[in-house]
C-alpha cells in the first residue's frame, strides 16, 4: 500500500502537566490553616498556639526551599493571633466581672439578702 502524497499533518503539542508545573505546597502552612480554622469551633487558644507556631515554622521553610504556601501560613498566623488575642480578652472579661462582683459586694453589704436568724 503507498500513502497519499503530500506533508505530513504536523505534530500534536503535548499538554501541559499542571501538577508538575505547580509548587508543593508546605505541610506546615497547611497545617497552620487548618489549626486556625479550627479555632472556630471550639479550640479556641490552644488552636491559636499550634497555628502561630507552625505558621512561623512554615514562613521560614518556604523562605529556604521555595515550596508554595506562604498565603496559607500567613492565614494560619492571623488567625492563630486573632483567636489567642480573644481568647486573653475572654479570660480578662471573666476575671473583671468576678473582681467587680465582689468588691460591689464587699461595699454594699444591704444589697443582697441574708439569711435573719429565727427566735
């Protein structure tokens, strides 16, 4: 058998590989993130604490290596500040009322009742 004369069809370009082509993106950075998030339901400081370490970690390993990332582990530190800050001012609150309540309790000895006692 003998082929048609003429050129021959030009070479398909290969795709690009997105996965090759993209970064890999630091464990700690997502682990920051992740640990932030979870701040909101119900972690409160200690999540804050993890994420800020870790986003720390993470911005100096990105720094070093080149590794994709650094959005996440500056996320992870905001919110790991932002929960911690929070939960400081929660504690702060706590203790305030409680100081407060006593000492309005300690100068005004007839605004609560108290038991009289019986004949």
């Amino acid at each position: 058998m003998q082929t048609p004369a003429g050129p021959a069809p030009p070479p398909q370009p290969s795709l690009p590989q997105a996965a090759q082509a993209s970064a890999r993106y630091n464990p700690w950075a997502v682990v920051s993130v992740a640990f932030a998030a979870s701040t909101v339901i119900g972690s409160w400081c200690f999540g804050g604490l993890v994420a800020v370490i870790t986003g720390h970690v993470a911005r100096h390993q990105i720094k070093r290596t080149g590794e994709a990332g650094a959005n996440l582990a500056l996320i992870g530190l905001i919110g790991g500040y932002a929960a911690i800050g929070l939960s400081l001012l929660f504690i702060l609150g706590y203790i305030a009322f409680f100081v407060f309540f006593f000492a309005f309790a300690a100068t005004h000895p007839g605004a609560f009742a108290s038991p009289t006692p019986s004949p």
